[in-house]
C-alpha cells in the first residue's frame, strides 16, 4: 500500500531526528534523549500495528474459523 511505503520512507529521517538529541546527564550516568523518546512512540507504533493487523489480517488458521 502506498500509505505504508510513505510512513517507511519517512521512518528513517524521524529516527535520525528523534536519536539526534543531545545527551543528558543525571549524577555519573548520560542518556539520550532520543532513546528516553523512543520508547513510547514505539510502544504506539505498535500498539496502532496490532490493531491494524487484527481487523485487516486474516491468517486462515483452524482457531480463528472457531471465534
């Protein structure tokens, strides 16, 4: 689909900009603030990916004909 090419396209230039914030320190420790970022917007990339697959993918199994 061309919606999905669109957001992979877009996918690394996000990354790079999400990564490229600078560091911060708390006592000896340093972490990015790309990193504290990302993870909950790849929580809800994948959260919003689940749901996706659950209402438009049909894998055909015995157990889903069941429900």
């Amino acid at each position: 689909s061309i919606l999905l090419n669109i957001f992979q396209a877009f996918g690394p230039l996000i990354i790079g900009a999400i990564l490229s914030l600078q560091d911060m320190t708390v006592g000896a420790l340093t972490y990015s603030w790309g990193l504290v970022l990302w993870g909950p917007i790849c929580s809800l990339i994948l959260i919003v990916a689940y749901f996706f697959t659950k209402k438009y993918v049909t894998l055909d199994f015995d157990w889903e004909k069941k429900q």
